[in-house]
C-alpha cells in the first residue's frame, strides 16, 4: 500500500527518476490506464476544444466535452435531443474520425505496442474513444478496453442495436459532414416488421446515427459490471499499473485506480502516474507510488530508450 506519492522529475531527482523508468522497463505484467491526452501527442483536439453546436436553431461555441455529455445515450433522453443539436455532434465526431485514421502514432502508443509484443501486457483501459491505441492492428483489441466508447462505429439510441461496422461508418462520415441526419436502416427496418409482442412504440429520432461514445464509464465497467469484473481480476496478475493522460478527479474513475491498485500492491507491485501538472485527486497518496513529473509524450520515449538499452545489454551478454 502506498504510504504518499513520492514526485519525481528528471531535473530536480534524475536518479530517483530514472531508477522509476528503468522499473517500468523491467516490468512484465503491466496494466494501463489512460485517457484521450495522450492522443493529443498525435494531433488530435484536446476534449476541452471548442466547436461550434447548434440547439434549436442558436449556435454556440461549445467544448467537446461538453458536448459529449450534451449528447451522449447515458446522460440524457436522447429522444428530446434536438436534429440541429445531433448534426452538430455528428459533424465534430465525423471529422475527428477522419483525423484520426491518418494521425501518426505517438511515442507512448508506441511504447503500448512494444511491450504488447513482448507479451508483457495485462489490460489497456482508456477512455480515449478514437481507436489511436490500435494502430490500425486487430489483434491488440482483445487487451484494450474503451470505457468511454468507441467514435470509430456508430449506432443508434435503440437498447438492441448492434451498431454499424467501421467501414460502413466511413462511408457515412462525408455526408455527416454536410450536417445529414441519417437513420440507422438495421433498426428502423426492423421496428416496421410486424411483431408478435407488444413491443414499446419508439420516436422516429431515436433511429438517428449517432457516435458510440458516451462520457462516462459504461455500465459493464461501473462496480459490479461484467467488463469491471474482469478488469479487476486481471490486476490480480499484475505488477505494474501505469496511469497517464487522464485525469483522477473523477470518482469513478478513482475508484477504479484503488481497487486495481489494491490488488498490484497485494502482490508488492507499484502504481505510476505519468503526467507534467499535479495529479489533483482526492485520494491519490493512498494509491499512487510515483507521479513522474514529465509529458506523457516524453517519458514514454525516455521509456522506449531504456528498454532499448536493456535489451542491447542482455543482446551483448
């Protein structure tokens, strides 16, 4: 159990800092936790971004992630949610989208995939929802999971819908562009089949294509949830869990980080928070081991060098 967050940084403490990295990079059983900052390194917008949204034909300038929140299924009654206020939404996402297929991977995506390799990767949790962390690879989606959705699919506010594929969503995203609102055809086509039960009546505006995105935990990952379950008991596997571009004033984002940290320091493992401002978390001194004063960015590449070293030094031996 941490006993406070001991603060590092590579000018004021090197060789404590240091002496963290090359832990990081001893480590074998590793979980990650990170959030939509980390893709900003690769150019995306930063959530607290601007973007113009209309609401009942008055525009404004509004920060993205507030407009998650405006539109997203588990914050609201989406059958209220307005047609200028969802063409909006989809029109932000949809660019994104598209940014996102052509951003370059960032250094810490790369450290992501270099420890993937090696097979010392217990989970990736992010609440980042652009899909950066793939690279484009399928075979990495089974250790990642995107507690805040994926922008990559889209799908309609139905309970049942099974959502489109990223294919089908890109051939959509130019017409969201132009401010289209479009109807998911899976859905609406199968409501107009004629039914055997007394299923519920469901507003027109509830078929519109929308991104699966929300701005919370989803249900599987809050306490209790299936996904939650599975998380917490890999950590019971793990050494390490490094925690960066996200932040921890979120409760149930907290939350989350002690019971993953109470099962890695069961096994005396440690807990590492990567980030260049304070950690800002009410509880944090009792989970947190380090906090590594530096840009994610950066220290995942002082990350990528040390691991670089060491496999040159055990080459040589």
């Amino acid at each position: 159990m941490s006993s406070g967050t001991k603060v590092y940084d590579s000018i004021n403490q090197p060789a404590r800092f240091n002496a963290v990295l090359e832990a990081i990079a001893k480590t074998e059983k590793i979980m990650i936790l990170s959030g939509s900052e980390v893709s900003v390194a690769s150019g995306m917008p930063a959530l607290t971004q601007t973007f113009a949204f209309s609401s009942n034909a008055f525009s404004s300038q509004m920060p993205l992630r507030a407009m998650i929140t405006e539109c997203s299924a588990q914050d609201r009654d989406l059958f209220q949610l307005a047609e200028d206020q969802l063409a909006s939404y989809n029109k932000v996402m949809a660019a994104r989208r598209i940014q996102a297929r052509s951003a370059p991977a960032n250094a810490f995506d790369q450290y992501f995939h270099q420890v993937l390799q090696k097979k010392h990767v217990v989970k990736y949790l992010t609440t980042s929802f652009d899909g950066l962390e793939a690279n484009k690879k399928r075979s990495v989606e089974g250790k990642i999971v995107r507690m805040h959705g994926d922008n990559r699919f889209l799908r309609c506010s139905t309970p049942k819908c099974p959502g489109m594929t990223e294919k089908d969503t890109a051939g959509l995203d130019e017409s969201l562009l132009s401010g289209a609102t479009l109807l998911c055809a899976h859905c609406s086509e199968a409501a107009e089949r004629p039914s055997t039960s007394r299923r519920p009546v469901l507003p027109l505006s509830s078929y519109s294509l929308r991104p699966a995105v929300q701005s919370s935990l989803g249900l599987d990952m809050l306490p209790g949830g299936k996904i939650r379950n599975k998380v917490v008991t890999a950590a019971k596997g793990a050494d390490l869990l490094i925690i960066a571009g996200i932040s921890l004033q979120s409760d149930e984002i907290m939350e989350l980080v002690r019971e993953i940290s109470e099962e890695i320091h069961a096994r005396y493992g440690g807990v590492v928070y990567i980030g260049s401002q304070p950690i800002r978390g009410r509880t944090t001194k009792y989970y947190v081991d380090f906090h590594l004063k530096m840009d994610v960015d950066e220290c995942a590449k002082q990350i990528l060098g040390v691991m670089d070293r060491l496999d040159s030094d055990a080459a040589r031996s």
